[in-house]
C-alpha cells in the first residue's frame, strides 16, 4: 500500500487537517495549494508534504495535478473547498482516467447539488426539515414575501463564503446586505431560534453504499462569521438524530467521498437541515483527535484495503478543539476575557493549527500576522 494520495485545498487549516491526518499515520501527502494572494502559504510548511505546488487560479489545478502524479496506478484525491470540490466534478470524465475522485460518477452532478434549492428539494424528499426559503435575484430582488429576521446566503456555495452568510434583521439590513453581495441569486431562509447548532462529519463510501459518521460536533463559542468556532466534539453514540433521512440524502445524491452536514435544533427539538458540504470539512481534526481519522480511512478504501479495524466507534472520545487564530478574534473584540479564553485554551485538546508535532505552520501565521 502506497498510493500517492493528492490534497488540493486553500491556505486554510482545513487542508492542514488533512494534510497531517495521513501524516500521523505516515503518509506523505502531494499538495496543490490553492493561493491567489500569497505564494508562500502557512499550510505548504507542514512535515507532512512529499511535494507541493502554489496556483494562483483554479484552472491551473488540472495540469498541477498531472505534474504531481508520477506512478501508474491513480492518485487518490482529497479537496477541500467548494470551488476545488465543484471544478474537479466538472471535470471528472477527464480526470478520473487518473485519478480517484470524490464526487459522483456523473460529471457536474454534485456542482448541481451545490445548489441550495437542489439541496433543499431533495432534503425534503428524504424527509429532512428545511426552514422556509425563497430564492430571490440580487439584480431585481422582490421584498414583499419576506419575514424577518431572515438568513441570508449565496444560493451556490463555491460562489461565496462562510462570510457571506448574513442574518438580516429587517428590509434595510437585506438591502445592505444586496448591496455588497457579489453573487447573482441569493436563498433567503426563514431564522429558527435555535437550541443548538450542530454538524455531523463524515465518509460516504462508493455513493453512500457505506456511510460513517462518528460523533457530531457543536459549537460552544459563535464565530463571528462562519461557522469554525470553539467546539465540542463527542461520539455519535450520545446524540438523537434522524439517521434514516439524513443517510437517504446522502445515497441519493450519489456522493463518495468526505462530507459534512449542518443542522440547527430549534427550541422545541426540532431540527433543520441547512446545507451538505461535499468535500472536506474545517472542523474536521476534531474526528481524528476524538479517535477515528476519516482521511486515511477513505485512502485505505480507495487502495483496496479492509477498513473495519479503523471504525473504532466503541473507543472514541469526547474532545474540545479551538481554531485558535480565529477564537482570539473573541478577546480582540471583548467577548470573551483573556483570563477565560486562556482557561479555555488549557482544556483544549486539539488546536486547528498549532501542533507540537508540526509546528511550521503555526509559526508561520504568526510571523505574517504580527510582522507583515
């Protein structure tokens, strides 16, 4: 067993997740880093890369991935954003003669799926619950039909952001919001006071023959934008969830690969499908830290190789994991004191950059955030 194994991705701690899930278990990784604005990014100074190469545009991947891969036998791929997760869908009938692809067998079937009506029909055909939604033009936007407060976001994701996600609190908000946004249609949904937000991750095996979620993830601390916060992580063995529905969603959009699913639990307990992500997830370390590294399960699959000794559920454990850089933000902005967010940092048990067994990476963010 030693395929390579090909890890596109942004410079974003997402593909560092990656990146040293395989290595702690000694694979090195070849790495495509997607970077418009910095050639030299934090996540290319990982231990755990074999090669690398920095692209500037999305359409260079193609040809980034063939001067990577040098064996006969394809390359196992692993993508870790939208725009990354949608461009190899749209080109899998070529790159799949190569390559083992996340995805579906049907080229562009999961870029239509990355729309949030398509998302939403088929949620609600496998009996998930979706909040009220209507799709609105941002050129000439029609305002009669809403209730506010609403949510706000892009109607495909790779088109925008976690930040582009806004909760509008009344028509002039929405408007603002139009004003700014860089997308040409927007899903605006109805706002559920929620209990609690969470999201489950996962590994969907030859189109959802075989899906593994092990645990689920809540967040403790809200971000202030996006949805990479504080959290807690602990096995799928303590929660309720509709595990039919939500396993049906997922079989039928014919989807392999690494996942993750969003929910919101309303006050009442009722929960809310809000969105799939088809590709790797930010939260992501924190399943290989609770005990089950998802990562190496998918490249052992894809080797051929048994997996059921890496389906360890029964041993799994509850872990609180910080994207650090992201939760000082907390401090910085009075949220959280220094004294309280220090006390948080020493109970945690798995940071989204920082490792004492990789420490490059963390080093070099905080050479270019206090000294560029």
């Amino acid at each position: 067993m030693n395929r390579e194994v090909v890890v596109i991705g942004g410079n974003h701690h997402n593909t560092l997740s990656i990146l040293r899930s395989l290595g702690e278990k000694g694979i090195k990784s070849l790495l495509i880093v997607l970077s418009p604005y910095d050639p030299k990014p934090f996540v290319g100074y990982s231990k755990y890369i074999q090669k690398k190469i920095v692209v500037t545009n999305i359409n260079e991947i193609s040809s980034a991935m063939y001067s990577l891969h040098t064996t006969a036998e394809k390359a196992i791929v692993i993508a870790c954003n939208d725009c990354i997760s949608s461009y190899l869908d749209m080109n899998h009938n070529n790159l799949s003669k190569d390559f083992v692809l996340p995805g579906s067998k049907d080229e562009g079937m999961i870029t239509h799926f990355m729309d949030k009506g398509a998302m939403a029909q088929l949620a609600v055909k496998s009996g998930l619950n979706i909040p009220k939604s209507i799709i609105i033009s941002t050129a000439n936007p029609e305002f009669e039909s809403i209730t506010y407060p609403c949510i706000s976001k892009p109607l495909v994701s790779k088109n925008g952001s976690k930040s582009d996600i806004v909760i509008c609190e009344d028509e002039s908000a929405l408007r603002k919001y139009l004003n700014h946004c860089r997308c040409d249609k927007i899903i605006i949904q109805e706002y559920i006071s929620k209990d609690i937000e969470f999201q489950l991750i996962g590994c969907s095996i030859k189109e959802g023959d075989k899906i593994i979620i092990p645990g689920v993830s809540i967040i403790l601390r809200q971000p202030m934008n996006g949805n990479t916060g504080f959290l807690r992580y602990f096995p799928i063995k303590e929660f309720t969830y509709d595990k039919s529905s939500c396993f049906e969603f997922i079989r039928s959009t014919g989807y392999s690969g690494l996942f993750s699913v969003e929910f919101i639990r309303d006050k009442n307990g009722t929960d809310y499908f809000m969105e799939i992500n088809f590709r790797n997830d930010g939260n992501s370390i924190c399943v290989t830290a609770s005990g089950m590294n998802l990562p190496y399960i998918w490249y052992l699959y894809n080797c051929g190789e048994n997996i059921e000794s890496e389906l360890c559920y029964d041993s799994m454990r509850e872990v609180l994991v910080m994207p650090e850089f992201q939760d000082f933000k907390n401090v910085k902005h009075r949220q959280i004191s220094l004294s309280n967010w220090l006390k948080d940092v020493k109970k945690t048990d798995r940071f989204m950059v920082f490792s004492k067994h990789d420490q490059k990476p963390f080093w070099m963010v905080v050479f270019k955030q206090f000294f560029h």
